[in-house]
C-alpha cells in the first residue's frame, strides 16, 4: 500500500525522494497518545500550571454597549483583604499598537460593546479577586449604541475583502437574465443566529515573568503566533517569549488568535511582579472570546425544466464590530459548488456596538451551506426533481469561480454512497405524509463542502542517541488528536514503528507552525514533519549506516517553499449529509433519529480519530440546526442568554444514530499524506439536511434557525388525521 | 461574593434561632445549587449561610391514608429513587427525574427545590434593571428575551416562571409544606406555598425571612397511580421547562367518566400553575379528546401572551390534551 | 470585610485533607487550587456543565456548586482517584477504547458521572426515560444511558464513545 501512497506524486519536489520502508502507521486507528493522561486527570489545561506565589486576576466587564468611562473608584476594591492591584485604562501599563483591537486592553476609557473587558483586579485568591471585582464602581457616560443586525440597516457597506482574503463580491455572466430565462426560480432569505464556539475549558492563561523573559501557560490553537503577538503588545524580543498549551480544552476556532485574557495576565504579572492565572469566565465569553456573526442570505436560483441552473447569486448581510473588521466568508462556498453561466456573490456588512465576530467552524461554509443548500432542496422540490439527482446535474467539470481544475472533488460519490447508507431510494418527495403515532417523519439531504488550505511550517526530526525519534512541531492539539496523526506520520516518514517516536507540540519553542485552524492543521504539520523525518532518515541512513551517533542525530525542514510552490488547483473537500427528523404533532419538538455523513477528504490518518472530528462537527450542526442561537437584546445590546443553561449546546440525550462514513479517495495534489482537513467539514451541510428534512415531515420550511418548536406546532398530517 | 459566617445546624430551632441571629440577607443552606451559584452571580449576597442539611430531616415516612411525608433534606435523587414515591405518585418521581440533571439531584433538597428562584436572564445579571432582584428598577423581559417567560398571572412589574418541574406535581397533588418558623410551625397547601408577582415580585412566596420548611406532606390519592409529567423543553434532556404538565385523572371504567382530575402547569407562570379551572370542566365529563380540549381551552382562557411567547398557549393545550389523553388510556 | 476561614478535614481520595477554608470556596476550587487535584474541571461554574463532576461520599455531584466547608467529613472521589495505581479503572479504559473524548477537558467528569451512573443504575434508579417506574432493575440500553448522561456537556460531540463505554461497562 505505501508503494502506492500519493506521496510519491506531491509537487513538493524538495522532499527527499528516498521511500522509507513501509511501516503501515498512518491508516491505523491508534488510541491517542495522550488518551491515558486525559482519562486519569493528569493532562494538565492552562490554568491548572501553578507556579509558586500565583496571584489570581478577574476581568470587570463594561456594563454600557457604547460610550466611555467617565470615573473608576478602585477604593472599595483595594480595601478587600489580598487585593493586590486594580488595573484600568488610567494606572494599566501601555502597550505596543497591535492590529486586533480587542488585544488593546485597559488602553483607553472606550467603550465599544457591552461585556468589553475594561479593569481588571489582581488578588492572593480567587475569592479575594471576584469579591474586589464586584466593588469596582465605574462611572460611564453612555452613548446610544445599535447593536440589532437587519439587512436595510444604513450603515451596511461592503468590505475589501472577506475572511481571509477573498474578494467580498463575485459576478459572472448575466445573473438576472440567467433568473429571468429559468423554467423554476426560487427567492428566498434565510438566517442564522449569532453562535458561539463554547469551547469546554474557557479561555486562560497563566503568566509568569523573570526579569524580561515572559512565560505563558495559556489554551489555545497555536502557541508560536500567540507568542508572536503577546511579543508584539509587549514590545519584546519573541526568543524571549514562550508560550505553552500541552492540552487545550477544545477551541473551534476561538482560539486561533490571541484573547484579551493573554495579554492581561501577562500585564497584570508585570504590575504585581508575581505569576497570575487568569480565566475568561463562561458569561464573559459571550463577549470577549468571538463568534460567529448573525447572517441574513438572500439565495436566488434559477433552474431550466430538467433542473439545470441557469442563475445562482447569494447576497450577504452580516455584521461586525467597531473595534475589529471581521467580515465572515459566507458566500464563498457557492462561488464553486454548482455550475452555472449565471452566478454572482457578494457580502455586505454593517459595524455594530457588538463584539468582534470571529471564526467559529467552518467559517464561512457553515452558515452558507445553510443558505444554499435550503435553496437547493426548495429548488429540487420546484421542479419536481430528486435532491440528489439535482446536485448531480450541476456538477461542474472545473472550479466555475477559478476555472482551475479540482484536485478531487468527491460530492457525487458521497451522495451515492450516502444514498445507499441511508436508504434513499424509493423517496416520496411528498412533504407531511409519513406518520409514525404522533409524530411526523422525514429525510433530508444537503451537499457539505471544506476547502484544502496548507501553510508553511517548520519541524524537526532527532534520533536519540538512547533509541527512538523525538519529532518537534509547533502545532496544537486541541482534541483534535493531532499529536496521535503527527507521531504517525511521522514514523511512516521515518519507517519506524508509532511506539518509536514521540512527538512534540504545543509549545513555542518549538519549530514555528501555524494555527490549527481551517482544517490546515495536519496538512500543515505533517508536510513539515514528513520532510523533516525524511532528511533525518536518509542522513542517518547515507551518512550514518543507520547507526545513531553518539550525540543523537537532528534534522530540521522548513515547507514554506513546498507550500509556495504547488500548483494552482482547486483543492476541496465535499461530504453529503443525510438526516431523518421525527416531529411531535402536539408539541413541534425535533428528534434528530438518523444523521448519516459520507465525506471525500482524501487519506484518513487515524481512523479513530477522524470519525470522533467528523461525528463531533455533525453533532455541533445539529446543535446548530436545533437549538443553538446567541439571542441579543437592542436594550442593553449584549447577548442575552450568555450561560450554557441559557444557550443550549447538544446534550447527551440530543445524540441518537450518528454515524461519519468516508469514501476511498486518492489525491496526489495534496500533500505527502495525501490527506483533507477534516475538522470543518462535518458541521458543513449538517443544519440544511436537518431543515430539509423537517419540511419533508412536516411541510414547513423553516429559514431562520435554529428550528424552534415554536416554529412546528403548527404542522398538520397532510392525511388530516 | 461577600464573606460570609457559616453555621451547621443540629436541629430545626437550633437552625431557625441561628438564622435569626443574622441580617435579613441571611440564608438556610441547602443542596446550595440554586443559592450557590445566585451568590456567585451576586444575585444573593448572605452574610451568613445556616447549613440546614443535617437536621434529620432527610426521611420519606408513610401518612395515614397513603400519604407520604418527605424529609425537607431528601436528596431530589433519593426522593425519586423511593419505592414509595414511584408507586403511590408516579407524577412525582417523573417531575424530580425531569429536573436537571443526576449530579444535581444528588445535591438538589426537597426545600431548596421549592424555593429556587427564577432562571429569568435578566434576574440573573446584575449589572440590568429587574424588579425582582432591585426592587423598582424595572422589567426588561418585557420589552427583551422573553420566550420562555410567563403566559399567565404576570404582572407589568414581572413576566417570570418559576423553574421547579417538582414544585409542579406537589401543587397538582395539594401537596402541604410544613414550615417551622420563629412563631413556631405551620402548614401552608400548594399550590399556595408560591405567589404571583402583582407589584411586589421581589417576593416568590409567601414564607417570612426565618421559616424553615422541614417537610413536605403528599395527601394520600390512590388514583394518583395513574398520573404523569409531562416536559416539553428545548434540548432532551437537562434543560428548563417550556411547559410541562402534571396530571392525574380518575375515570370511572364503567361510563368512561372522568371522576376527579389533578392538573398542573410548570413554564408558565410564576407560580406552579395549577389548573383548577381545567379541573372543573373535567370532572363528570366523558374522558374523551373534546372534554379534553375544552378544558384545556377553559383554563388557558386566562392566557396573556407576550410578543413572544403565544406559542405557549398552544403548547399547553396540546400537551394538556395529550397527557389527559394518555392517562385515560392507560 | 475579612474573609471567614474554617478549619475542615475531610477524605480526597482515600487520603485525609485538614485545612483551613475561606467560606467561600468551592469544592472544585478547593480541589483545583488548594489541593493540586486539577482533574475536576471548570467550564462553567454554574452547574450547567457537569464537567467538575465528584463522587461525594460515593454519589456524583457538581463540586462547582458545593461548598467546601459544607462536605466536613465527606469522602471525595476525583478523578484522579478512580485507578488503582498503574491500572486504569474499567470505565477508564473503555472511554480509551471507545475514544469516548476529544479535547479531554469534559472527560474527568464523565467519568465520575458515569462510574456514579453505572452504580445509580445497579441499585435500581430509575431516569426520565425510564417507561416502567415501577420496576425493581433497570436495565442500561442506549437511551437510558443517554439520559442518565446528559448532565455532562461535551462540546467536542463525543457522547457515541460515551454511550458505548458505558455501555461497555453496564454490560460486564
């Protein structure tokens, strides 16, 4: 099989050529290397590192969405026993100007949105810093904030470019005429809510000086640009800088880029000349910590009488802050899934009296998928046809956005082999007709789509001299199970056996590595890592006779110029969601009963692992198509529900049948793993095949989620029973 | 949170006399889920804790008639684990299993169950107006979030519900709380233990600062055996209730008559809501769906919606109407 | 106003603790910052998350909304406490097995609530789900399991291997 690999075909010529023995480590299911830790208690997160007289910092949140504070009286504070610092924008150190606004903590009396960090109290414990923080009075002058999102709002404007950096509007073809010479047309808006990632552990860090060497203990997605940034803010010399996540309690997305809860402790560790541990708590991460931007989408689709598109546009509207432009990718999806001579895009946002949005999950495809694939299924139901068959008519040869040609593009197979999973055939497309005592039954089907992004990094390799390899990288394991890929793919690079190698993450002294996040963790890391174990195997082989000296032998690689070097292509992964719902007719709850994904993300690594990332972003889509909504109030302009009894994530009980399956697929344009990112991809198309299927048992389409009861105790079997 | 004394109390007086001793901000502490976690929001802030969960207090006795007496320190869980509790009032043990979640029924009390205070947003955040928590301030819900507020007895200074699903079946099977306080013990019937907010929704019931229940009395109610509670919430499990429903139904096999009806409703008030109306049309009517309906339709007649919140009315017809439906077919 | 410390001894996993507690403590952060037992976790402090999940004297609960100086005398199982030395507890290694966790941050709690649920189901409890109430033995299918578990979130969506190891475990 490793003969076969896709290796042997990557473009990144620079990797040595030499084929090491076959080990047959990745495909493996391995358990975690870091499962016996995490079961035991003895992975330790961020806030658990406790250095000798840690002091214990809170964050006080602004109680105006919009204005500046007029007064801060610390005296009752101060008074409390063990406080030993009241910091705010008047006594906090000054810090170096950095892009991400929000990082600009105690900086300035602004206030941009309710919830924003504006003091912070440092005390010998815990209960000493909370009791302080409640007796901080702050004295605002208030200004009439706008923090309510609405698609006519006159402030809305349309950004350069969309996260990361592609254009905000896209035109192609005529897309009116393409609308107007349609056998069937669909005009529909739909909506998501805000929604925030709500990452198990909430964000910390432990900050610790000596002298000017600054070391933060802190949970996150990438240590090596948390330390770039805090050395940045700091005005620091980054070698004199370190940052260090072993284990990071989930992140999906939010902790990809630096919070103010970073730079605060390591302030505040200035001020007191002592370590401080600093959490977010779970309310104030409803404001501080991102996420994902409320959408209004307007989908417009244009089919001739066999279902051929002849128009697709997807118009934006989506907010973000004063302090930060974050504009969300959501149209981007629909730039390539579907062919047509028609098709514009384009995103429009408006900068509100709220947090900054940021990435949660699939950004961008998330919450598009949502839109689009709704309009497709209200589409398919238009002209009569399957939703299936559908999509299969608009499959398109080549990227239609780029016109590159697709590395791989999957959606057909996984359709297929989703159909025949699920048990498709023989479908009544017939909405409200299938009954099951008092509850209504239906199927739904969406198409889910993640786009292959790879970055350059930085590895090294080291035989020791004792036995064995140690492989270092500066990635994050957020759950991922990246540290479990990484040593397998490392030894398959090494032809050496999983229990050989021992893999090094989560730490910035480390080999520089990006940010685990858009699903460009493993093709990242492991590109670096297959190059670095390869140099090591053939020095250690050619120069060596394969005897480790006595010194150990190190190599290291750097893949920035592989990354750079690789032919332009359209490089996505697609997958097929499929979904059968069961709705109450006296009540209008939703029991998600079957959810069925087949993906096309290229070699799986671990398959253990990889259906544990594929059935958790499907539970979160389900979360999301069901019960999951940041609710704002215009009164205060703060999100209403911040606590997780008041923001239902899914529960145990909320998961029936889920089940993740993958197609066969071989990509040589990849990487030398030949793998897709698949931490994204399961949310993807998730909350339309749910929407999809809801219509289907009831009759009613719902376009603004989640999917509330509210929404359903209306429907009516169709039989009139 | 404030520093603040904490006392163990022996015994009922011992406790009642050790709460006197401190402010009117003084709290009996129970399985503290609910006020443990109002003191770290800054909601209460006691200067002084009376641990009132080892007083011997924590037994499920038999009444006379079939009736129980529960301790008012049996654990949520404990209660409905018990033999009894499960087979003479089914309503019960489904309401208590309902509720929360199994680590918190472990510390969850009896009391404390009753007297936990209203997950309401805006009561919960103390940096905005709420007329229950600072008295006067005023009622955002109103006009904000108030999906799952109240639909019935609200006033223009409170739309909040009372968040028990137990306190719900206690109020549908008259359920007496017995109460010891500085004058010495009473007994108080639910549903009357809890109050609608009118203008003064700083208070949920109708104790006085200083009474310690120390029991809960279930009447005997044979036909109780056929009873049930119903929840309807927005996860599966370990939420708070949309509506639920609490009932039992005694039919007369022979005509197919409803004989006597028990009929509550949790989610839509501020109090357990007890369907006294819905009771009335019950009783002597064929148990079929249209006596059902009708009254349902009787007792949601009173139903005052917010902007938000008609789905409510709905809701608690149709599960009122399927509940009773279950139960005269069971 | 000074903080009200008391003197209270109480039994963390098999090993006495006798200390002196700020009334205010909870019992997670009497665990996670006095006594270097991090593997309870905070995720929400609120009761809301079930991830500080204990055993107090055997039974789960949520230490974040326990106070320290109210569990005099208790005995504390945390996570930490669950293996007997080298050797993982059984529930231990099924969520290995099962990869019954992701990140790993809600796992210590799933698993005393799960060693709590096995046990809450051996002595005849019945849950929500629970269609005979009446019944002395409740047997642990998919569903109750599901139930009795809902009271820790998992955000990674691990709840199929969580099912399935204690499962695993109901089964033995």
């Amino acid at each position: 099989m490793m003969a076969a690999t896709p290796a042997a075909a990557t473009p990144a010529a620079a990797t040595p050529a030499a084929a090491p023995p076959a080990t047959g480590a990745i495909g493996v299911p391995l358990a975690r290397i870091e499962a016996r830790e995490k079961v035991t208690g003895a992975a330790r997160y961020a806030y658990e590192h406790q250095p000798d007289e840690v002091a214990y910092a809170t964050a006080v949140p602004a109680t105006i969405a919009r204005g500046r504070i007029s007064a801060l009286d610390a005296a009752a504070a101060m008074e409390v026993p063990g406080v030993l610092a009241v910091l705010w924008h008047a006594t906090a150190p000054r810090l170096q100007p950095v892009a991400d606004g929000e990082l600009a903590v105690l900086q300035s009396g602004r206030v941009a949105y309710r919830g924003q960090f504006v003091a912070l109290v440092v005390a010998e414990t815990l209960e000493a810093a909370r009791e302080a923080e409640r007796l901080v009075a702050i004295g605002y002058e208030p200004e009439e904030h706008d923090s309510l999102l609405r698609e006519d709002h006159p402030g809305l404007y349309a950004p350069e470019t969309v996260n990361p950096s592609f254009p905000a509007a896209t035109s192609d073809g005529d897309v009116e005429a393409g609308l107007r010479a349609a056998a069937v047309a669909i005009d529909k808006t739909y909506r998501t809510p805000a929604l925030h990632n709500n990452a198990m552990e909430p964000h910390a860090t432990v900050a610790l000086w000596d002298g000017d060497d600054l070391t933060c203990w802190d949970s996150n997605q990438g240590a090596p640009a948390h330390r770039a940034t805090l050395a940045q803010v700091f005005g620091l010399d980054p070698a004199r800088v370190r940052v260090i996540s072993p284990h990071v309690g989930g992140g999906f997305g939010s902790k990809g880029s630096p919070r103010p809860q970073l730079v605060l402790a390591a302030l505040a560790a200035r001020v007191v000349a002592r370590p401080v541990k600093l959490a977010v708590t779970r309310r104030q991460m409803w404001a501080v910590t991102g996420y994902r931007t409320p959408t209004i989408q307007r989908l417009r689709l244009g089919a001739d009488a066999e279902g051929r598109l002849t128009a697709i546009a997807h118009d934006v509207v989506e907010q973000t802050s004063t302090v930060r432009e974050f504009a969300e990718q959501t149209a981007v999806a629909t730039r390539m899934m579907y062919a047509a001579p028609n098709r514009s895009t384009s995103h429009r946002l408006v900068a509100l009296d709220v947090p900054t949005p940021s990435w949660m999950r699939a950004p961008g495809e998330c919450p598009g998928m949502f839109a689009l694939e709704s309009a497709v299924d209200e589409l398919a139901i238009a002209a009569g046809i399957d939703p299936i068959e559908l999509r299969v008519r608009n499959e398109p040869e080549v990227d239609p956005h780029s016109g590159h040609r697709f590395s791989s593009r999957g959606l057909i197979a996984c359709l297929r082999e989703g159909a025949e999973r699920f048990g498709w055939a023989g479908r009544d497309p017939a909405p409200g007709v299938r009954r099951e005592g008092c509850r209504l039954v239906g199927t739904g089907v969406a198409a889910s789509t993640y786009p292959v992004y790879r970055r350059g990094a930085q590895a090294f390799a080291r035989a020791e001299p004792g036995g064995g390899f140690t492989v270092g990288v500066g990635a994050a394991d957020i759950g991922t199970g990246a540290r479990t890929a990484l040593t397998q793919i490392a030894a398959d690079a090494l032809g050496a056996g999983v229990d050989e190698v021992r893999v090094e993450l989560g730490d910035s002294a480390l080999p520089r590595a990006p940010v685990a996040g858009g699903s460009a963790g493993t093709a990242s890391w492991g590109t670096a890592v297959v190059k670095a174990c390869r140099a090591l195997r053939e020095r250690l082989d050619g120069e060596h006779g394969g005897v480790v000296p006595p010194d150990g032998l190190r190599a290291d690689a750097d893949s920035e110029q592989d990354v750079a070097d690789q032919e332009p292509m359209a490089r996505h992964a697609f997958g097929a969601q499929f979904a059968e719902v069961k709705v109450d007719l006296d009540t209008g709850e939703t029991e998600v009963s079957r959810l069925l994904g087949v993906f096309g993300v290229g070699r799986i690594v671990n398959p253990r692992t990889a259906r544990s990332q594929l059935v958790g972003g499907m539970t979160m889509g389900m979360g999301m198509a069901l019960l999951e909504e940041s609710v704002l109030d215009p009164q205060f302009g703060d999100y209403v529900n911040h606590d997780l009894a008041g923001y239902h994530v899914a529960c145990n009980a909320d998961v029936r049948d889920i089940q993740a399956h993958w197609i066969d697929e071989e990509d040589p344009h990849l990487n030398p793993m030949g793998s897709k990112g698949i931490g994204e991809i399961g949310i993807v198309g998730t909350a339309a095949a749910i929407a999809n299927a809801v219509h289907h048992a009831t009759g009613i389409r719902v376009r603004e989620l989640p999917i509330r009861l509210d929404d359903l105790l209306w429907a009516e079997a169709a039989d009139g029973s | 949170m404030r520093p603040f004394a904490y006392e163990a109390a022996a015994d009922a007086d011992g406790a009642v006399a050790a709460l006197a001793r401190g402010t009117a901000a003084a709290r009996y502490l129970g399985g503290g889920t609910n006020l443990v976690d109002l003191m770290r929001l800054g909601v209460e802030q006691p200067e002084l804790l009376v641990d009132v969960t080892r007083l011997a207090h924590g037994a499920i006795e038999p009444l006379d008639g079939g009736g129980l007496r529960i301790g008012a320190e049996v654990r949520n869980s404990d209660c409905a684990a018990d033999r009894a509790v499960r087979e003479r009032f089914p309503v019960l043990a489904q309401a208590l299993l309902a509720g929360a979640s199994g680590q918190l029924r472990n510390l969850a009390t009896t009391a404390g169950n009753l007297l936990q205070r209203t997950r309401c947003a805006y009561f919960q955040d103390v940096s905005k107006p709420c007329n229950k928590r600072a008295v006067g301030s005023g009622c955002p819900a109103i006009e904000g979030d108030h999906r799952n507020l109240a639909i019935l007895g609200h006033s223009e200074a409170c739309v909040a519900t009372h968040p028990s699903d137990m306190a719900v079946a206690l109020a549908a099977l008259g359920a007496r709380v017995v109460v010891r306080g500085p004058g010495g013990e009473r007994t108080i019937a639910m549903p009357g233990l809890h109050r609608l907010p009118g203008d003064e929704p700083e208070r949920d019931t109708v104790l006085e600062h200083g009474d310690l229940i120390t029991a809960v009395e279930v009447p005997g109610l044979p036909w109780a055996t056929r009873s049930r509670y119903r929840k309807v919430r927005d996860r599966a499990s370990f939420a708070f209730a949309v509506v639920s429903v609490a009932a039992a139904l005694d039919v007369d096999e022979a005509g197919g008559t409803v004989r006597d009806a028990r009929l509550a409703l949790g989610g839509v008030a501020h109090v357990p809501w007890r369907a006294l109306a819905a009771e009335d049309a019950l009783r002597g009517a064929p148990a079929t769906r249209e006596s059902f309906e009708a009254a349902a339709e009787a007792e949601l007649a009173a139903a005052e919606p917010l902007r938000d919140n008609a789905f409510k009315v709905s809701l608690a017809h149709n599960l009122i109407v399927r509940t009773l439906l279950e139960l005269a077919g069971a | 106003m000074q903080p009200v410390m008391t003197e209270i001894a109480l039994t963390v996993n098999g090993r006495e603790a006798r200390l002196a507690v700020d009334t205010r403590t909870s019992l997670l952060d009497l665990l996670r910052e006095h006594l270097d037992l991090a593997g309870a976790k905070k995720g929400c402090d609120h009761g809301q998350c079930g991830s500080c999940t204990v055993l107090v004297d055997g039974r789960r609960a949520n230490a974040c909304l326990a106070l320290a100086v109210a569990h005099q005398g208790a005995e504390i199982t945390t996570v930490e406490g669950l293996a007997g030395g080298e050797e993982l507890h059984p529930l231990q290694q099924s969520f290995v097995d099962h990869d019954a966790f992701q990140c790993g941050y809600c796992t210590p709690g799933q698993l005393c609530s799960g060693v709590a649920a096995l046990a809450e189901a051996r002595a005849g409890w019945p849950s929500a789900v629970t269609a005979d109430l009446a019944a002395d033995a409740v047997a642990l299918d998919a569903a109750e399991i599901r139930e009795r578990m809902s009271g820790n979130i998992c955000r990674c969506g691990a709840y199929p291997g969580i099912v399935a190891a204690v499962a695993e475990q109901a089964a033995r």
